[in-house]
C-alpha cells in the first residue's frame, strides 16, 4: 500500500509534468486539440494531461514531446523532472 506521502509526491510529479506540457503548447500557440492530432491521442486524454489527472505512458509522453517540438528531456527538464 502506497503512503500517503508517496501518492502526494507522485500527484506533485505529475503537476509538474502537466504545467510544462500546457506552457510548451500556450508558447507555441497551439490548441489541445492540435497537440492531441499531432500526438495521435484524443483532445480528452490530452486534456486530462495538461490537468495532472492521467499518468502518461512512457510512449506517448515520447509523442507529446515530440508534437510540442522537444525532446523528452527537454520536456522533462522544463517540468524539473
């Protein structure tokens, strides 16, 4: 059983995550449903993303960097990650 300490870091990381997805795309001037076209995901799921509430898997986090013109570590850089 996860502590509670442990799910609140793991909400925190994902915050993170979200924050730099949604500045990337605001500073590129794109919709979420442009990111989500460009990621081959639904406007949902990239919606869901972008408010920390969905856990990304590790190939898709490859597309939405790719979509917001990053590399995964640049994204996961900016999310001081």
């Amino acid at each position: 059983m996860k502590r509670p300490e442990d799910i609140a870091n793991e909400e925190r990381k994902l915050s993170q995550l979200a924050a730099a997805i949604r500045t990337r795309r605001n500073a590129l001037g794109i919709s979420q449903e442009a990111l989500a076209d460009a990621a081959s995901v639904n406007r949902t799921h990239i919606g869901e993303v972008e408010r920390g509430k969905r856990n990304v898997s590790f190939l898709l986090l490859i597309r939405i960097a790719d979509a917001l013109d990053l590399k995964l570590s640049e994204l996961l850089s900016a999310a001081r990650l």
